[in-house]
C-alpha cells in the first residue's frame, strides 16, 4: 500500500487541475475528525437518558459483530436512534450540534486534512462534505473550514419539527456513492480529474468514483482494497487512548516547570533587588525545562526576526494557553511582558503569575480600566520591554484564524516600536483549547520581518490590520517548509 505524505499532496495540488468542475469530498467521521461525532452525540443521549435499552440492545448487537454494515442495516440504526426526536423543534437539534462542536468535535479535528480543504480551495476546486453523519453534527466545522456543500443525512420536519425519520437516503455505502455521483451531475464535476478522502470499509464505492481516490488512517477492507488497486493512502497520527499516561505526566511536568521556574525567578529577584532579571531568570528556564520535560520542540523559521528589533508588539495566533506559552518562552527567552483577558487574571496559581510578570489585563466590560492597562502596557514598550499579544483576542478551536481586533497594532503605533507577526501552526494540535493534557510533537513557527509603525497614520493601521490578517492566513495555507 502506497503511503503519501499530506505535505507532498498539498503541493502537487498547487500545480494540478484548478478550478470548480474538479472537486474535493470530504469523508468526516474518521477522516476530517478523529474518531466519530456519533460517540459525542451518544454521550449527550446517554446523560440524558434519551437512549432506551431496546435501542442500546439493537446498536450493541450490530456493531459487535465487527461487520461492515449494510446500508439497510445503517438506515434501520439510524430510525431506532432518530424516533425519539419525533416532535422535538429543529432549532433545538442545530443548537445542540453547535455545543457538541464547541465543546467535543472541533477538538477532534486532523490538522492535516483541515490543510487539505484549504489546499483544495486554494485551487478552486469544489469542495464536498460527504458523509452519513446527521448536518447537525457536520454543519458547524463545515461552516469553520468554509466547505459550502454538504452530503450527509438530512432530518425530516414538518411544521419546523422532527418527525423522527430520515428525509431521503442516508449516504452510507451505496448510498454515498449515489450521491456523489448525483452532486457531480448537477454542479458539472469531472469525476476523473476529482478527489475523495475516506477511511471507513464502506467508503471503497465512494472512494472508486473518482480519479484521486485517497484513503485516510483505512480500515482493514479498505486497506486491502487499496492495496490492490494501487492507491494513495494517507496514514495520520492519531491522539493517545484515554488510558494512556504520557500525556497527564507531560502536562503535569510542563506546569511544574512552569510553577518551579517562575517560584525561582522570584526568589531571585528579591535576592538581587532586581524584579526584571528574576522574570528574566523564569521565562528563560522554562524555555530550557519545557522542551525535554513536556517533549515539545519548536521549529522556527525567521528566527533572525525575533531580535532584530526589540522591543516590539509580537503578535501570535492564539489556539492552546500552555503550548502557546511553551512557543513564547522558548522564542522570546527574556525582557517580556503581555496581554491577556482580564478572566486570566483569575486563574488559580497563573494569574497570580501573570500578574507578577507585570502582564496587562484587558477587560471589554470596562473600558476605563482596559486603557489604563493597555496605558501600562505602553509604559512597559517605552521601558524597553516588549509585549507579546493575540490579535484575536481568544484562543481559537480550529486551526482557522479568527478576526483580528485593532488594540495590538493601536498599542505598538502610539509606543513607537514595530509589530513582529508570529505565526504558529500547529500548536492547537499538541492541545486544543478545550483539552486537558497535551501531546508530544513539534510546533512550527514562522516568524515574519518586523513591520514599523512610527510613521503611521490612522488609515495606514486600518490598512495593515487587514493586511496582516490575510498574512497569517497565507502563511498557513502556503507554510514555507512545504515550498522545497
């Protein structure tokens, strides 16, 4: 079986077919997600008691076997499970979609794959969400990656609710294949110059439609199936088991680093009477302690930016607080400061920290009290200290980057001192911004030349607002290793 790696892909899509009759589909459950966002909606029925046992019984017994499932066999698991939905308000169901994304399936999300969506409409291709999963479990990650066109299970309502039954057939085995195959006529797709991604047993009909047919992580039939047709097969990493221990011991050392290395710098500091060399002392040990002890590297492109020009407004895309505060240290060593939400202040233990790292906390309740802080922050950039800040203003739960708000770049013009973009790739990977424990890995990190702001006027910041905006985003979809 070939395997092909998503870097390689990403660039020969750059130099292939472009345009909409050449389309993209998107597998999600085990493709786009790791894992199912069945298993999330299952939980959320479970704690509500809305699973009977007849149904538990049915669904046990069909997936004990470890068959692939007929597609009647998945229409008649998909009745049991939707019946007691008859009479529920679609309002209700698109809204506990949106909290299951929020709170479990974005963070389920292949980082790779979510590259590869943005490889393909980059190119202009038409890109496709096919899958048998409900469009309350899809809708909200297709509506965050962009993805217009979706193929998946519809619910049938009546006067604006449910009647508990599917309305049409369930793309599921023959009955994806169908519909892609129904899509590809309607919107003019030439299947042969298309792509498919899928990774389950009963995606090899759905895979076959098309000319670039590309099984993610497969399943066993599929696998062979693959093997013997000669496709390319994408092998993904997949998140440790919850019984695995690594990850708690890793997080729990990357906070003792950071507890132990800040208490330290403390104790310094009043030794020597000197408050800035002892948090100079903290962020530096933490940079040497976090790599070995949580077994994250950061690998930087530019690195000659981040001293060129100090102090500076370093502005990163926020997507996880430890492992963003892994990439900080380690870049930016000592003589900094920054900015973060006034509700960080009131974290046990590190907003006490961040407090004595003379950090400014900007609270959008009160207005008053956010600029004498972003007053002080000022003062600090004025000192020589520079000032490391989101311009999203929150962490993000996918990879794509948020709106960035005009507080950063208003901060370093009225200082006088330039803004720095750094922009990281995968940190929300490593740990995701709802999740516990973080994984090893490497962080990548490009570092762009800083951008002067002493000339400015109030158009020129509107203007380079929006400019790096569409930077960060052009950055990611076109990642500087991946050029050759």
């Amino acid at each position: 079986m070939a395997l092909v790696e998503v870097t390689d892909l990403t660039e020969r899509l750059q130099s292939g077919v472009s345009g909409p009759t050449v389309a993209a589909f998107f597998d999600f459950d085990g493709t786009l997600i790791d894992g199912y966002s069945a298993a999330a909606l299952y939980g959320h029925r479970m704690r509500n008691l809305e699973v009977g046992p007849g149904e538990l019984l049915h669904t046990i017994r069909l997936l004990a076997g470890g068959e692939t499932l007929t597609e009647a066999q998945f229409g008649e698991l998909l009745e049991r499970g939707l019946a007691g939905w008859a009479g529920r308000p679609v309002e209700d169901i698109a809204e506990l979609g949106e909290r299951l994304f929020q709170q479990e399936i974005a963070g389920q999300l292949f980082h790779e794959t979510f590259r590869l969506v943005k490889a393909h409409q980059a190119q202009g291709h038409t890109v496709v969400i096919s899958t048998s999963a409900t469009r309350m479990q899809v809708e909200p990650l297709a509506r965050e990656l962009g993805v217009e066109h979706l193929l998946c299970t519809e619910l049938e309502s009546e006067g604006g609710l449910l009647t508990g039954r599917v309305a049409g057939r369930a793309p599921w085995g023959p009955g994806k294949e169908a519909a892609v195959r129904a899509f590809a006529a309607a919107h003019d797709i030439v299947l042969e110059d298309s792509f498919a991604y899928g990774n389950g047993d009963e995606d090899v009909n759905f895979l076959s439609t098309v000319g670039h047919p590309h099984p993610v992580n497969p399943q066993p039939a599929l696998a062979e199936h693959a093997r013997k047709q000669g496709w390319s097969t994408i092998s993904l990493q997949r998140k440790p088991g919850r019984l695995d221990p690594r990850p708690t011991l890793r997080t729990a050392a990357l906070y003792g680093a950071w507890i132990g290395s800040c208490a330290t710098g403390m104790a310094i500091g009043k030794l020597l009477g000197d408050g800035r060399r002892g948090k100079d002392f903290a962020t530096s040990a933490f940079a040497v302690l976090s790599g070995p002890l949580g077994d994250v590297q950061v690998k930087v492109t530019g690195e000659e930016n981040l001293w060129s020009h100090r102090p500076a407004v370093f502005l990163i895309n926020h997507q996880s607080a430890l492992i963003d505060l892994v990439v900080v240290a380690q870049l930016l060593r000592a003589n900094l400061s920054g900015v973060a939400k006034q509700e960080v202040k009131d974290i046990p233990v590190m907003g006490q920290i961040m407090q004595w790292l003379d950090f400014s906390f900007v609270d959008r309740g009160n207005t008053e009290k956010s600029l004498a802080e972003m007053e002080k922050a000022k003062a600090q950039l004025r000192s020589g200290t520079s000032i490391v800040i989101s311009p999203e203003g929150t962490r993000s739960i996918t990879p794509q980057v948020g709106p960035f708000k005009k507080g950063p770049f208003h901060l370093a013009w009225q200082a006088e001192v330039p803004v720095v973009p750094i922009v990281i790739r995968n940190a929300g990977e490593l740990m995701w911004r709802n999740a516990k424990t973080a994984r090893a890995g490497v962080v990548e990190v490009v570092v762009h030349p800083p951008i002067p702001t002493a000339d400015w006027t109030k158009a020129d910041l509107d203007t380079t607002v929006s400019r790096v905006h569409s930077l960060y985003v052009d950055t990611l979809a076109n990642w500087p290793a991946e050029k050759g």
